[in-house]
C-alpha cells in the first residue's frame, strides 16, 4: 500500500514536471511574440516545484536513490551495516516527525489567517500541505523500511545486512 502510494505521489510529481513545462513555454511564447506575458505562471509553477520535490521523496527513496556513504561503511562488517542502518532509519523518521509537525502548523496557521499569494490571491494553506503530506508518505515509507531492516538485524546472524526496499512494503 505505500509503494503503490509513492508510486502515485510520483506519478503526480512527473506531471507537476510537465505542467511546468508546458506553463513555461506558453509564457515564454506569450511574452516573447505576443507581449502578453502570464502571471499566474510564475505562481503555479512554483506551487507545482513544490508537489515535485515533495511528491516524489518517498518514490526516491524506495529506488534508493538516494545520497549514500558507502566509502566508510562498505568497511564494517555486514552486522554493523545492519544495526546502522536501523540506527539512521530512527534517526531519519524521528526528524521527519518534527518537520512534519511545523510544517502542518505552518499550513494550518496560513488557512487559519487566509494567506493567499503575492499576484494572484492563490490560497497559500494547499500548496504548503503538499510539503508535510509528502514527507509523511517518506516517514511511512522509512518506517516500514525500519520495520523490515530492525528483523533482518536481529535475525539469522548470517542474514543480517542492509536489505534493499521491499517492493510489497
């Protein structure tokens, strides 16, 4: 159920990366032959930066892609990577917990005063939940990570290692 959701969060951030596209260039278009130039383009395409980063975290770290330091740790044993693992899992989760809490109160408070954008008036409380929805959707993702590497440590000794992303998780 979470792979299928990331898989769809990124499914929407590869649109969000059209529609930027697409916005951009009918801007360009518009300002460069016609003198009309777009407005609300530089806005939504922001707002969609937003849901492409954010939307496609968990996605990404379900491919394993990414940012790791194998120089130090391709040196410990396979245990020590195990419980390492386990270690910068909880590490991971612990701080997207608190990221998420500020950035829904963050949310929250922007709907609670009716913060809109600078041009044109967008509601700003929809764009700033992509941000904490997205990086629940990676904490839940780490947890069942964690979950999945936690009883491979404390497993077989001869199991015991890093395990790549369950595609089932």
């Amino acid at each position: 159920m979470i792979g299928r959701a990331a898989g769809v969060a990124s499914l929407l951030a590869g649109f969000a990366t059209l529609a930027i596209v697409l916005l951009i260039s009918w801007d360009v278009i518009m300002r460069s032959f016609f003198d009309r130039p777009q407005l609300f383009v530089d806005e939504v395409a922001s707002f969609l930066e937003v849901l492409v980063i954010f939307g496609g975290a968990a996605s990404t770290f379900r491919a394993g892609g990414h940012v790791r330091v194998d120089l130090i740790t391709g040196l410990l044993p396979r245990s020590a990577r195990a419980s390492l693992r386990v270690v910068t899992l909880t590490l991971a989760v612990a701080f997207l917990t608190v990221v998420i809490w500020v950035t829904t109160q963050s949310a929250l408070t922007a709907f609670r005063y009716g913060r809109v954008s600078a041009v044109m008036l967008y509601p700003l409380w929809a764009p700033m939940l992509v941000i904490p929805a997205g990086l629940a959707l990676m904490a839940f993702t780490m947890l069942a990570a964690l979950v999945w590497q936690v009883r491979t440590a404390l497993g077989p000794r001869a199991a015991r290692d890093e395990v790549a992303q369950q595609s089932d998780a």
